[in-house]
C-alpha cells in the first residue's frame, strides 16, 4: 500500500467508509461515562515557540511579507471557497481538540495500528510496521480521551522530551496490554498518524520518514496539528503568531495536487480534479494594509478585549489560512476550552476554563458560536491565494 495517500484515500482503499467530521454541538461521541478536565490537559497556556516547537526558520513561524506572491489563479480557487462558504454555512470555531501535555515520567502504552474496518484487524505493511513502531511507548495519560465526533482525533505532546504523537481514529479495542511499569491498561489504536522524535528539529510539516518513507500527520495534508491549531495560550495573548488550520467542505479540495510547503499529501477522496478547486496546503491571507475595523465582525475599539473574529483576522494578515483537510463543515480547529462528558453518547461541554484563561468572566459567552460567512461581517470577500508550488499527488 503506498504511504503517500491521504488518511480518507486510506480507507477506502481498505474498503472502510469515510466519516465526514461535523462542526461544533453536532459532533457525537461513544465514551459512554469518561470524563476529562481540558485543564488536566494542559500545561501553562502553551503557544508555539520558534527552536521549541519546529524550528526557527519553520514554515509556521514566518510572517507573511506585507507584498508576498499572490498566486496566479487566486481570484478564481477564492471564489470557490467563497462559494463553499455560502453552500455550507459559517465558519465554526470548532475548539474542540484537546492537546494532551503530559510531562516526564508518564507511563506508555503500546498503540495498534489498525485497518479502518472496525475489527481492529492489525494493518500490514512498512508503512504501518513503522507507525506501530513509533506509538509503541505513547504516553497515555490514564484519563486519556480522544477529541469529540467520528475523527477521534488524539494530540500527544511532551515538552520535556520534545516528542509529539498525534493520530486519526483513537479508539479503544476492547483488549488490554501491559504498560511500560507493568499494569494491565485498556488498548488504544488508531488509523493512521503520525511521530516527531523531536519537534525541535521537524520544519513543521509531515516530511516522508526513513525507513518506509512514510509521511505522517493526522490531517490529509501531513501539517501537524500544532502547527495551525489556536491554543488557549494564543488566546490568552490574544494574538495568534502561526497560521490558523481550516477544514474545507468535502469537495472543495483538489485530490490530485497538494501545495509544498507545508503539505506533503493529500486526499485523494472524493475526486476532484477541478483546477479551481483548493490543493490541501494552501495559504490564503487577508491583505495586510486591511483595515479590519471596516468590517463588523473585525471591528476593535483598541481598548476591550479583542473578539475572537478580529484575533483571527490578525492572524489571517500576518501568518495567513492553510487548508489541512476536507470534512463535513467549514471548520476551524483549535484547542478545548471546556471539560467534556458524555450522555447517552452525546459530548455535553460543562465548565468552561475561559475565566481562568482570562482571570475574568469570559468575554465571549458559554459558546463560541459561528464567526459567520456575511461578507459584510468578516471580510471573507478581500481573501488573497499566496503563490503556490503545486506537487503532484
């Protein structure tokens, strides 16, 4: 089986169906009785720092040229994400992935790779053989719960040995195995992931991995999800000093093309071969001579705390948008702020942490919400496509 294609290509190729991920509320879940604190989760409010978390020079570090390159073709592969945009709704500031900082000392547990079948069935391969290599010492917290809907996305960071996992479809096999101080633990696998020995030195993408030459990641692109997630330590700072990571409409996306830097793959699913259609890995901005207080949504007094448009917006003119994946919405991913549990398998969001983020009342309610597609709201109409380098899939 080749290593190059997408996580979704991957199940059908395995003759598994594809489970679109759906925004915010909508998501469902099957852990039955878990709970988790986001809090437990997390470290001192993380934001991604230059040499710690990828490299200086890494991709998600630069900020964008005031004049940097616009893509040739922009106007016309804008229009059709603004088109998609108006087909599927708002954009959800989807933050609901936790990102698991576990410090020195936990212990692991060996995760399967397995195909996407339900049967748990051991996958074959080089490719999957160096996977499993990799999350055979995963350090999982006992209280370890994948992020809520039908991706189970898992994010796995240690700071103190500056390994990071992250995996597609964590799901718990029904068998136990041993882990690394001997107790007999639930078994975890996954689909398809991805390990950076040490994010020091990783550039910020998903560079195929001697020896199988396999290209790692969670999302079909291969970005890692640190990379582009907003993290509750960005919001602290109000200030967002990466490129933010959206998930397209499924369709939207080329399956035959991805754009190099930062992608280094992409889905293949479903058959797109429109060349207006987005590759995965493509960056758009907001202008950076935008002003932002034109716009409604975007719109600050220079004094309040910023709304979460307008933090976004910053970003999109300084570090820009990169589309990671294709999926069920128009979502942008970002951490947790609120403890989950579950009811009758529906995710229940209790306890948002905002205030503690803040050391206020959170100034933008219990939920989120949509930051909305009105081109008058937010300035969806002024996106700019950077200057690709298209590679064939």
């Amino acid at each position: 089986m080749s290593v190059t294609i997408g996580r979704r290509e991957l199940l059908a190729a395995l003759g598994g169906a594809a489970a679109w991920p759906l925004a915010g509320r909508a998501q469902q879940a099957d852990r039955a009785g878990d709970r988790v604190s986001a809090a437990t989760t997390a470290n001192s409010l993380l934001t991604i720092s230059p040499g710690r978390e990828f490299t200086s020079n890494a991709w998600c570090h630069r900020r964008l040229a005031p004049d940097a390159a616009i893509d040739p073709n922009s106007s016309n592969i804008v229009q059709t994400l603004r088109t998609a945009v108006s087909n599927s709704g708002p954009l959800y500031n989807n933050l609901s992935g936790f990102i698991w900082y576990v410090p020195a000392g936990v212990p692991t547990v060996p995760v399967e790779v397995v195909v996407g079948d339900g049967t748990f069935t051991p996958a074959t391969g080089a490719w999957a053989d160096q996977l499993r290599q990799q999350f055979a010492q995963c350090p999982l917290s006992p209280n370890f719960i994948p992020g809520p809907g039908s991706d189970r996305n898992g994010v796995i960071y240690q700071p103190s040995t500056h390994q990071y996992w992250e995996g597609w479809q964590f799901i718990k096999t029904g068998r136990q195995v041993r882990n690394s101080v001997g107790q007999m633990v639930d078994q975890w696998s996954i689909v398809w992931g991805g390990y950076w020995a040490d994010l020091r030195t990783s550039d910020g993408t998903g560079a195929p991995q001697p020896p199988s030459g396999i290209k790692p990641g969670l999302s079909a692109s291969g970005i890692p999800a640190l990379a582009n997630m907003i993290t509750l330590g960005d919001l602290k700072q109000q200030a967002i000093n990466h490129p933010v990571g959206l998930v397209i409409p499924a369709g939207t996306a080329r399956s035959d093309v991805w754009n190099n830097p930062p992608a280094w793959r992409c889905d293949g699913y479903p058959p797109q071969f429109d060349p207006n259609a987005v590759p995965e890995g493509a960056i758009f901005r907001l202008p950076a001579n935008l002003d932002l207080n034109q716009y409604t949504a975007t719109a600050w007094d220079g004094v309040s705390v910023k709304t979460m448009p307008r933090i976004v917006a910053e970003a999109a003119q300084n570090h820009g948008f990169v589309v990671t994946d294709q999926g069920g919405g128009w979502i942008m991913a970002g951490e947790s702020p609120y403890d989950y549990s579950s009811d009758g398998g529906a995710v229940i969001e209790q306890d948002p942490i905002l205030s503690q983020v803040f050391g206020a009342s959170h100034p933008w309610g219990y939920d989120y919400g949509a930051i909305g597609q009105e081109l008058t709201a937010f300035p969806w109409d002024k996106l700019q496509l950077l200057k690709m380098n298209l590679v064939n899939g």
